[in-house]
C-alpha cells in the first residue's frame, strides 16, 4: 500500500464470501482502502474450499482476498457480535452478501450499523435484492443469468443453453457495487452522511441485454430475439465464423463494415445484392450470407491470414483463443491483464490483472490473501486497544479461530 492511492484513507469491513462481494472489495483493496474481511468461525469464506488446492490452500480464494486480512469470528455470540460493532464505529464502508435477512438475524442490518456509524456507508450484494417477491431466495451467478433471460438468448437453437464458463454476474455486480461506493463517498464527502446501498446479480444480468429489451418492447413483440447459436441474433454479418483452422470473431453489421466485408472477400457486388441490402434483410438470409463468407474464409490458409485481411479492412476481428492462449498473449501480459502473483503455498500463479488505470493513483496489485485469522490478533489490539489477556481469552473460549500460516508468512 502507498499512502497516495486513491483509497489508502479508507477502512472497510468485509463480510463477503464467494465472488460478487470478494471482487469489489478486492478492487478496493487494490486501491488502497485497508479491507477486513470478516470470516465466520470455523471455516471461513466458502471459496477456501473452490479449487485449484495445493496443501489445503485455494487458488480461487487467493484470487479474489488479496490485499485483506482476515478476522475470524464466531459471530453468534455476544462477545463476538461486540468486537464486530466495535469495528464498525471505526469503518468507512460496511459491504456484505448474505441472503437478505441474515445480517439482521446477526445484529447487524443497516438501522443497527447505521446507529453505530452514522457516517458508514453499507452495501449489500444479492442475488434478488433486499425486496420484493424473491429476495428471500440464494443463488449463484448463472442463476441470475437464467431469471433475467440472458440463458435463453445463447446456444444452438436445437438444444438446451450451455452452462456459463465465467462469473459474469458476479464480478458485474461487485463492480457495479464498487461504482456504488466510490459515488456514496462521494456523496458523504460533501454531506457527511452515510447510506445503504445494494446491488444484485439479476439487475446486472438484466442490464447487459444491449438489444434484446428495447427491440421486444418499441416493436411490441415483433421483434422477438432468437438463439441463433455462433451468430449474432439481431446483427449480420456478425458471429464466429469457420476457417480451415478454426473459427474467426468478426462484426460486419454498420453498412461501412458490411461494404468493407464484400470488398475484403473480392465479392463487391454483394453490396448491390438486395437479399443484404440492409441488416434486416442480411438477418433474414444469414444462411446465405454465412455459406458466401465461409466459402471465402476457407479458400485461404487459415485464420491467422483472414484476420490480416480483416483488418486491413478495418473490420473488428478476432481469434477465438483458448484460456491458456488468452494468458499466454503478449498484448494481456503488456498491459497487466494477465498479471502472476506469488503466494507462500501455491508459489507463482496468474490471476486476472486490476481491470482499471489511473494515471496519478496506480492500483497496488502485489498483495498477499491471508490465512484464515491470520490478522485476529494485530486488528482487535491495533486497531481497537484490546488487551493481550483479552484476546488470549477470545481464543481460549472460541471466539476467534485462526490456522497456521507457514513459518515465513507474516
């Protein structure tokens, strides 16, 4: 941490487990901002049990926990909740994701932090939001995407929609939840005075529909989106696209792209065709529009040559490359995209890199996750004055619990 990050004057009490919550406080961590992440006692935050495992030590928690410290806590108990609301007096921002209702179950919904810590600003991750008729009901990420619709819009149109590779969701809704809190401090700078805020995992599903809403909706039904599995369902000539050696990205739906499209094949009087005079109609003949492109695309050696082509035609293109090329590209590694990290069981590893710049207040990312408890003793005696015989009897009695971190970590 460096004192001129644009967080480093910020405290936050981390309740959150899993990946929506976790990303946004990761961020925050990397930052500046000193993050405690509340675990409960005895296990923790949940992802301590994802996979990749090395000696008991997880690849997915060490991802997403850098940069915090870790207080572990039975929460339950009188003396427990205590040293929590403790913390809260001295936080800038409270940020949770249990299901609705259980930080009020714990003592610790927002009228009750609030009244601790008027100026705090809380935020609350879900998956349904903290009202209405299924904010009582969990969920994981692809659970948002199959209630808001974005499932039923991807995959062949012949068979079940795949299961997503990746927690867009969830790292949706940690981001949108940073923006929240960056904008309340805002806010708070100016009046002093804190608010409860929240995000969930269907309002940032929903909103990634960049077409499919409007078009449904101004037409009145007319306009329906279709699963049209490797191809664009309302834009053409836009989808994955086969070559000899595997299938090229490309977007040639605006006319000047579609016009550099026909001339990039050698097919100009494509243009003139009236079966694509225009998107409409280039959707309603995909088919043969895909068999001329296709035709084109495998009468040249490969995709590494169409995308030359592609591209001196200003056409946006790209390869589809595999998780293992995508790290391995030296535009990602260049920029940070794909950053390796160091970790004292787990050794050298790549994580995704911090997704922001700023040019006066860079973001640290050479930080450590913590073991479970590993901070319990320095945060309840730094932070808030307890004794060593009080801690000593927090331990005896359960209160805190801790694992051992090897020998060389601090």
């Amino acid at each position: 941490m460096t004192k001129d990050q644009i967080l480093s004057r910020y405290t936050v009490i981390d309740f959150t487990q899993a990946v929506a919550g976790p990303a946004a406080t990761l961020m925050m961590a990397e930052m500046g901002a000193k993050v405690i992440k509340v675990e409960i006692a005895p296990r923790g935050d949940l992802t301590r049990a994802f996979p990749y495992f090395k000696n008991g030590r997880s690849g997915c928690f060490v991802q997403f926990n850098r940069g915090k410290q870790s207080l572990c806590v039975a929460l339950k108990t009188p003396q427990g909740l205590s040293l929590v609301k403790d913390l809260i007096k001295t936080a800038d921002v409270l940020v949770e994701n249990f299901t609705p209702g259980v930080m009020d179950r714990l003592g610790l919904g927002y009228e009750t932090v609030s009244a601790i810590n008027p100026k705090i600003i809380m935020c609350s991750i879900s998956s349904f939001g903290q009202t209405g008729a299924l904010a009582h009901k969990s969920g994981f990420d692809t659970i948002g995407a199959a209630y808001s619709g974005v499932l039923s819009r991807i995959g062949e149109p012949d068979a079940a929609p795949p299961m997503l590779q990746s927690a867009f969701g969830d790292v949706g809704a940690g981001v949108y939840a940073l923006a929240a809190i960056g904008y309340a401090l805002l806010h708070r700078e100016h009046t002093g005075v804190g608010q409860h805020l929240e995000t969930t995992l269907i309002d940032t599903y929903f909103n990634y529909h960049e077409t499919a809403i409007e078009a449904f909706s101004a037409s009145r039904g007319a306009l329906k989106t279709q699963r049209t599995g490797r191809f664009a369902p309302l834009h053409s000539a836009t989808g994955m696209f086969k070559a000899r050696d595997g299938y090229v990205m490309f977007c040639a739906a605006p006319p000047h792209h579609f016009e550099a499209l026909c001339h990039a094949m050698g097919r100009p009087e494509l243009i003139g065709d009236p079966r694509f005079a225009d998107n409409e109609k280039r959707v309603a003949n995909g088919a043969a529009l895909t068999a001329a492109i296709e035709q084109w695309l495998q009468s040249l050696p490969g995709v590494e040559e169409a995308l030359r082509i592609l591209e001196q035609h200003h056409i946006p293109a790209g390869p589809i490359l595999s998780v293992e090329e995508a790290m391995a590209d030296p535009h990602l590694r260049e920029r940070g995209t794909v950053r390796t990290i160091s970790d004292p069981i787990l050794g050298e590893f790549d994580v995704p890199g911090f997704p922001m710049k700023f040019s006066r207040t860079p973001a640290v990312e050479d930080l450590p996750a913590p073991f479970l408890g590993q901070h319990n003793t320095e945060i309840l005696r730094n932070r808030l004055g307890y004794s060593a015989e009080y801690i000593r009897e927090l331990e005896t009695r359960g209160i805190l619990h801790s694992e051992s971190p090897p020998a060389s970590t601090t």
